[in-house]
C-alpha cells in the first residue's frame, strides 16, 4: 500500500514539474537556513567534553583592589571576578589533593629552533600545562603521550607536539624521543598529537576561544626557571616589581587552574578549601575584598564567558521562523494542487477507495516532497556551513553530527506533515457526489 | 466598493485566507527583527576608529637570534627598524608601539589626576615612540607631541614618565580642564607628565573604555618589537613586501608577521558580517516565498472562481472592475496579516531583547517593512489577478 501511495505521489508530482520543483525548492530553503543557523548555534552550545564537562572545574580567586571591584565585562554574565589567578595562587592550591587530576595552565609564545637544513627558527604558541592537562581535555595521541608526573615535579625538558608542528620538524614520522631546541634549552619528545581541532578551545576560553589549540605543549613547572611569561591576559591593579621573581610572587592574575573532580559534593569540598586557603591569605594582609571564590564547571562556564552570543540564538530562532513560513506556504500551494484534482479524487472514491486511503496518499505525497525538500536542503546547508566555518576562522569547521542530521531530517518530515494534514483532510472530505453530477 | 461580497467570499475560505494571514504576520515579524539585527551591526562596523585604518600595516617581529635577550641590544634594532621603515618609499610615518586597533581590546590601568581627590578611572594605556598620532593620523589637541627625549629606557627609573592622553579622558579626569602640563598617577603611584592631548581616539575596549587613551612615550621590545606603519594611500600592496625586505635587511635574526588593519578589522567584524550577510538573505528570501504562497493561494481562488467571474462579466462588470475585487480582497487579507504583524514584531522583538540580541525595534522599520509588504501583495495578487481578467463571459453559459 504504502508503496503504492509512493508510486502515485511521485505520478502526480511529475504531472506539474514547475510546481514540484517551486514546493520542494520551498521546503529546501526552509531546511537549509534552519539546520545552517541552528547548527552553528549547536557548534557553540553542545558539551566540549561530553561527559566530563561537569566534572572538570575552573577556579577564580577575587584578589582584586580593595578598593574597586574587577570592572564587569559587558560580554559576560559572571559575577566580576578576574577570570584568571595569580602563580603563586595555583601554586598553593595545587598542594591539595583533593581533585582526581589538575593542572595550572597559561599560553606563551616561544621560539622553537629546528634542524637549520630544514627550517628557520620560528616563534610559536606554547601552552605550559601539567601531564594532566592531556587526560582532562582528551587531547588524542598519535605517538607516545603525556610526560609523567615526575616530569612535572622535577621540571624535566620534555615536550609534546602537534601533528602539524610534527610535519614541519620531523616530517611527520614518529619523534618521540628525538630532540628540539625551544628558546636555549633542548627538549626531549614524549609525545606527538593526533590533528585535533576542537570547535571551542574549552581549555582556555579566555581571549580567542575558537582559536586553534597550540602546537607545543611544556611542563609549567619550567615556568620559574626558564622565565616564561604569558602571552595571553594579564589583569593587575598594582604594580608587579620588577623582577621575574616579583612578577611571579605578585597578585598580577593570569594562570588558569583547572580541577577534575568527581561530584558535587567534592566540588562543595573543595571550594570550601579554596575559601580556607583565602581566609588563611587574610591574615597576611592578601585579598582584602569579601571573600569570593568560585568553583565553576566548564559547563556553566561556557554560559558565564558567553561562549554563545546573543546573535547567533537570535540567528537561530529567525531561521526556525523562516521554515514555519515555508511550512504555511506549502500548506497553501498543496490546498490548491489537491483541490484541483477533486474530480478525480471523486472517482476513486466512487469506486470504493476510503477516505483514509485518500488522505494517505495525500500525506505521502506530503512527505515525499518533505524529505526531497529535506535532503535538497541539507546538501545546501553543508556548502553554507563551509561557508560559515571560513568566516569564522581558517581553520573552522562546522559540520552536521548525528544529532543534527536527525534534527534536520525531523524538521522536514515534521513540517511536510504539518503542512500536508490541512489539504488532505480537505481532499479526503470531498463529496464525490457533488464533483461527479455532470 | 465591493466589501461586502468580498467579506462573505472570505468567510467561505476561512483557512486558505488564514493562512495568508499568518504568513504575512510572520514575515513582518521577522523582516522588521532581521532589519533591526543587521542596523544594529551596521552601527558597530560603521563607528570611525578616527584612524586612517585603510593605510596602516601593524609588523610584529618575531626575534630568535640570542642577541635579543639583552635590553641595549634590542632597543638599537628598534631604532635601525624605525629608521629603515621611515626611509622605505611609500611610507608616510612609523611608531612602535603595543597599540593595535580593532582587536576588541588592549593593555589598560588605572589614573588618577595628580591633585585630584583620588577618584581612579580606568584607560587604555600604550607605549609609543613619537610617529604615533601622525602614523594614526590623528591630530594634536592641545600642548606638544612625544619627543624620542621624553623616552626612559632604564626598567627601574622611578622619574616621572611622559604621555599625551586623549581628549576624552582629559575631559574624565580633568572635568574640562586642559590637561598639559598637569600630572596623572597611576595604580603604582608613578607621576605621568601629560604634554599633549589628541583627538579622535575609538578603540572598542571589553570594558566602556573606548574613547580613553593614554600613550606613554617608550619602547616595545620585550616579546618582539611591534610597529604601526602608514603608507601612502593605495599604496599597500608594494609598500608592504619593502618593508618586510628592509627590515630583514637591517636585522635577520627574526622573523616578521605583517597584517594590514583592514584585515585585523574585518576578523573582528566575523559575526557582524555573518549576521548582515545571513539576515539580509533572510528578508529577500522570505519576502519572496510569502509572495509566492500569495500568487500560489490567489491562482486557485482565481480558477475556483471561473464561472463567478465569467458570470459577472456577462452582467456587465468590465476587466478593471474584477482586477479591483481581487486586489482589494488581497488588501484586506494583508491588512489583516499586518495587523497581527506588527504585533508579532513587539512580541518576537521583546522575546529577542530578553533571551538573546538586544536591539529594541524602530517603528520606522516597522513602517518601511508594512509598506514592503504590501507592494508585496499587490506584485503578487497582479499575477494571478491579469488571468482572471482574460476569462471571457462566455465561459458563464457553459456548464461545468
């Protein structure tokens, strides 16, 4: 039956082609602007790190002027509070060993010195981060792995690369344990990336976080020894001194501290020791302001940074509007196509078809036309999507997942239904009688 | 006038109407809201830097060669840099400088007006060498420019340093005062000399800091000198390769990254292009599918009625007469539809401002969009309403 229904809906679609090609090319840019614009707001919504984004926790200090509060970002909806902490902050709170695993973390730009018979040395963006770092943002290995945790303790001159920096220094082989000159020390390879490209730079959402991740990772231990300074943020309200050492003893914020934690309640647990740590700091005339610290999850963060700008829903929201007007539009070019084969209708009807069999072979041909429109619409959508992704940034992608391609395909069937219910209820009402009076 | 048959033959096709009805109140909500979205862009991308933004290259080195270790060593490559940039034909001035427009932020502090009563405000603050307003192409307010003597080299001098702030800020912290001459301190408590204001000055700052700028006299090295360039206008695309050889002729223990403010400015505006672009294609397209139901629906009442209409010529009703019922019927119907639009516009707009974009919306793009719509409906309804002229009254005495 059902293919039946197909084979006449396909008949009576090919009798009027124009009206066909106007219906399905209707639908198509319905689906095409609704799954483009509520892709890209997914792209900024979805959950970087599906399940572990709420075990991974951030930490934020308020070490701030007594005197005036951290000024409020206009992007963000956080409490103002410096997004970042001091070294010596993360030092101290990276003795506790309540969290599963940590690491403090901050950008710099370094020069990497390859072998001269392949390139000119270059300055590249290095993250300092513990072996930790690796595990609780499932950075994916092609070759080796993390350091170990005495790497970290002892500062060893270890070093983790990216494919692309792979390519470029030891034409893509496997490096581990061969040898690279970053600014005047030598560093060991322990471990090569496989391409990895995260939409969101969950990790650091301060700055540029569609931004592409660093191709070179080091321990952050070395940071005292080798002088490292941040090349990202640094937000200070008095001065810094004018040695390294006074730099890194300052209240000058601009580490990250990250957290994994396994529940809540750790979570509970372990805010209260942040809070401890700051009323012990009291005594020593540090953070004068109330005592605000915050614990916040990656999830909730994203919302506090403002991961997702207000455009980008509004975008999404227009375009789910502009498929309802399609939806309405075809309802009306169908009342009219049925309807005009109401003589028709009459006949089989006359000859014994039920009304359920008419209003079937209506909604199939609804649907057909939906799922035409559908698929015609996701094809345009991906070369938008591209498009977009460009725009955004070089190395952007934004691509359908499994979610979205089920939403599409959900959308374009729901709006074929809807559309469709109203005409062929009014075919399938019809009375052959009237129609067949000659 | 023919309301009264119109109301009743509307009162027989309450759905297919309705769905017009619909369709227009949807499409006015979401013209007039895509206008507001794409106007509310607009106003960021088209705000003026006040900078000659077409003809300045920001050029950052990237040094290696150990030698840059070393502060002397540094500030002499600084110098030879600014003198090869200067004598590169095409090139109109040069500064080093950690400013650079357009990133959506910058470094920034806070003063305070050295005999005032302390109240602290917040600023962008930049070091530069003497080329900066002419390399910004700003000019001079009040007092004098920034001198290569005014520049203090040494990382632990405790004497007072030298700056220009601009106009805006002498207006925040010196309530309408001049400035030059006067003294600022900042969060260290280290005395500024101001010699100078400037004026324009727009940066767009995380924080309402935009207007506010403090440039200290001094030298960029430590993480690799950066340089703003202006050339001569048109004059880009040659200059900047020059530069770039220059440089590495002077010292090529580095390497050099060069990007244009124009290039820096549009990565800025991402979104904002991406909203225009889209929204813009929105309004076109779902005027165009709204039209397109509106001949679709038209075209069916059009051949539904072919025996009304022959009949009705048969009585005498010329070509014009049945052109007018079908378009004031469609006047009505899309009056109707704007009625309810314009109320789905506040509604759909206050659902935005609350949930999302926060532009609130301007009647006169409700106005310009009713009047959009209804040319709309009259393009669309002419269509199918031309046929329904040609039928001949003949088709009256035929049976069905």
């Amino acid at each position: 039956m059902l293919l039946y229904n197909v084979r006449i809906a396909i008949k009576s679609l090919r009798r009027n082609p124009v009206l066909t090609a106007v219906i399905i090319g209707g639908i198509a840019l319905g689906i095409c602007a609704s799954t483009t614009f509520t892709t890209v707001r997914h792209m900024f919504a979805r959950d970087p790190l599906p399940g572990k984004s709420s075990n991974l926790f951030y930490v934020r200090m308020d070490n701030w002027d007594p005197h005036t509060p951290y000024p409020s970002n206009q992007n963000t909806t956080g409490p103002t509070i410096p997004p970042q902490i001091s070294y010596r902050d993360a030092m101290a709170l990276m003795r506790s060993n309540l969290p599963v695993r940590q690491t403090a973390a901050f950008t710099a730009m370094m020069t990497v010195y390859p072998d001269p018979r392949v390139a000119r040395p270059s300055t590249e963006g290095v993250r300092l981060c513990s072996s930790d770092f690796f595990t609780m943002f499932d950075v994916p290995f092609a070759y080796g792995g993390p350091w170990d945790k005495r790497a970290d303790a002892k500062a060893e001159q270890v070093v983790v690369i990216d494919d692309a920096m792979n390519q470029k220094l030891f034409g893509g082989a496997n490096s581990v344990g061969k040898r690279v000159r970053i600014e005047d020390r030598e560093f060991t390879v322990v471990g090569v990336l496989k391409p990895w490209r995260p939409f969101i730079r969950m990790y650091d959402l301060n700055g540029n976080f569609i931004a592409q991740p660093e191709p070179v990772y080091l321990p952050f231990s070395l940071t005292p020894g080798m002088q490292i300074r941040t090349s990202g943020n640094s937000d200070g309200w008095k001065s810094a001194g004018t040695t390294f050492e006074d730099f890194l003893n300052s209240d000058v914020d601009w580490v990250q501290l990250w957290v994994e934690l396994r529940s809540p309640a750790e979570a509970e647990q372990y805010h209260r020791f942040v809070d401890g740590y700051v009323l012990e700091e009291k005594k020593h005339g540090r953070f004068e302001r109330p005592l605000m610290n915050r614990v916040t999850s990656l999830r909730d963060l994203m919302g506090e940074f403002g991961v997702i700008t207000p455009q980008v829903t509004a975008m999404a929201a227009i375009s789910i509007l502009f498929l309802a007007i399609c939806a309405l539009n075809l309802t009306g070019l169908l009342l009219g196509k049925f309807l005009a084969r109401a003589p028709e209708v009459s006949v089989r009807r006359a000859l014994g078809a039920t009304r359920i069999n008419v209003f079937l072979q209506h909604i199939t041909e609804c649907e057909l036309v939906g799922l035409a429109g559908g698929a015609l619409g996701m094809l345009l959508s991906i070369g938008a999507m591209k498009l977009i992704g460009k725009f955004i940034s070089a190395t952007s992608v934004i691509a359908l997942d499994s979610e979205m391609i089920l939403a599409a395909l959900f959308l374009s069937l729901g709006a074929g239904l809807l559309a469709g219910l109203y005409p062929a209820w009014r075919i399938c009402s019809v009375q052959p009688a009237v129609q067949l009076k000659v | 006038m023919e309301f009264g048959p119109i109301i009743r033959a509307l009162k027989r096709n309450k759905v297919r109407f309705l769905l017009i009805v619909v369709q227009i109140a949807i499409t006015l909500a979401v013209v007039t809201n895509a206008i507001t979205m794409i106007r509310d862009e607009s106003v960021k991308m088209t705000k003026s830097s006040g900078f000659d933004d077409d003809n300045i290259v920001w050029v950052r080195t990237k040094p290696f060669a150990p030698g840059f270790k070393d502060l002397p060593y540094r500030i002499a490559a600084v110098n030879a840099d600014l003198r090869a940039i200067q004598a590169t034909p095409g090139v109109v001035a040069v500064t080093n400088t950690n400013f650079l427009p357009w990133q959506g932020g910058g470094s920034s502090g806070e003063v305070a007006a050295g005999d005032g009563d302390g109240s602290k405000f917040r600023t962008q603050m930049y070091y530069n060498t003497p080329g900066i307003l002419d390399t910004l192409g700003v000019h001079l307010v009040s007092g004098r420019i920034l001198r290569d003597t005014d520049i203090d080299d040494d990382p632990n001098s405790k004497a007072p340093s030298t700056a220009i702030i601009s106009r805006d800020l002498e207006r925040l912290v010196f309530k309408g005062k001049s400035a030059v001459g006067r003294q600022l301190k900042d969060s260290d408590n280290t005395v500024v000399n101001v010699v100078g204001t400037f004026d324009p000055f727009y940066n767009p700052y995380g924080w309402p800091i935009h207007e506010y700028a403090i440039f200290y006299a001094g030298h960029v090295s430590r993480r690799g000198a950066m340089y703003l360039v202006r050339v001569a206008p048109g004059s880009m695309k040659q200059t900047v390769p020059l530069i770039e050889q220059r440089m590495l002729q002077t010292n090529n223990g580095r390497n050099i990254d060069m990007k244009t403010i124009s290039e820096i400015k549009d990565n800025f505006f991402v979104q904002g292009r991406i909203v225009r672009t889209a929204m813009s294609l929105v309004i076109v397209l779902i005027v165009l599918v709204t039209g397109l139901g509106i001949v679709g629906v038209t075209a069916f009442s059009v051949t539904e009625r072919r025996k009304q209409i022959g009949t009705r010529r048969a009585l005498g009703a010329t070509k014009g007469a049945v052109l007018r019922y079908f378009l004031l019927e469609n006047w009505i119907v899309t009056n109707a539809g704007l009625i309810l639009g314009v109320a789905a516009a506040y509604g759909l707009n206050v659902l935005l401002v609350t949930n999302a974009a926060g532009a609130k919306l301007d009647w006169r793009f409700v106005a310009a969009a009713v009047v959009l719509l209804w040319l709309q409906g009259i393009v669309a309804t002419l269509i199918p309403a031309m046929r329904a002229t040609r039928f001949s009254p003949v088709i009256a005495t035929r049976g069905a």
